[in-house]
C-alpha cells in the first residue's frame, strides 16, 4: 500500500471526512493527540507533539528522553521549527495495511500520552524539596534530609 492509499483506507475505516492528503503528508488526532503523518521514501513517519521543554531540569529531561528512545518502537527528537519535544515512529510501507497502521498509531498514541503527562508532571528534584522544606517549615517540623537526585511525579 503506497502513503496516499494508507492514508484514504485509514479515513474511510474511521470514517473521517475530508482527510487530506497535502505534499506527501496529512494529520489526524486520535484521543486528543495531533498526529502528523508523512510518506518518508518509501516509510510512513508518524509523529506526536509532547511539548515545550521544562523550564527547569531541562537536561535531566532530555536525559530521560534519550534513555528512553533505546526502549521504544518510536523515537524522540526536539523540533527546530518549534522547540517542542515530538515522539515519532517510522514504519516501512511496504506490508503495511490497516490493521498494522492502526496498532502503530494506537502504540504511539498511548506512548505520547504517557510522556505528555511526565513532562506536564515534571519538576527537579531540588524544588520538589524546597518546597517540602518550606511546608516543614511552616509545620514547625524540621526534616534531618533531603535527596536531590532525579525528579518527581506529582
């Protein structure tokens, strides 16, 4: 199946209207996540927004993003265009058909959605324990310590 039959198959099996093909490239959104589709020589590549880097732990981030990319079907990569953080998948066209794509999609969807709520979530581990020591602080108690290392999910 060539980019431009995966892609109508795809809308009438989901009965999307008026997907479009533009310059070897289209875009769906399943679940919420905006998906960008585009025939890569002979390759469907499809790729998810994650978001905007964080302000802070910017490279304990990016850390985990590259650790992670040796333990997913998919990859991360940082946008130049516009700074955000994108998990991609790059599937060979040839043998694809629906079922394949739809599976594909559904693994990176649920991949994206996990890393944009570590990313939402994330916060250094240094001001995770400022602020734990400030509520001690406002408690009257006082903490014996304190580990910086790594980062928090709230």
């Amino acid at each position: 199946m060539d980019f431009n039959e995966l892609i109508t198959d795809f809308a009438t099996r989901h009965g999307v209207e008026n997907l479009a093909v533009d310059d070897g490239a289209a875009a769906i959104e399943v679940d919420g996540i905006a998906v960008a589709l585009a025939d890569a020589g002979g390759d469907l590549l499809a790729s998810a927004v994650i978001g905007e880097p964080p302000a802070d732990g910017r490279a304990e981030f990016a850390d985990l993003l590259l650790e992670a990319n040796l333990e997913l079907d998919a990859f991360f990569a940082k946008s130049k265009e516009s700074g955000r953080y994108i998990l991609s998948r790059r599937l060979p066209l040839v043998g694809l058909d629906g079922a394949s794509c739809d599976a594909a999609l559904e693994s990176l969807v649920n991949s994206a959605e996990t890393w944009q709520r570590l990313l939402e979530d994330f916060r250094p581990a240094a001001a995770e324990a400022a602020a734990k020591m400030e509520e001690s602080a406002a408690s009257g108690m006082v903490s014996g310590s304190t580990s910086l290392g790594g980062f928090m999910q709230v």
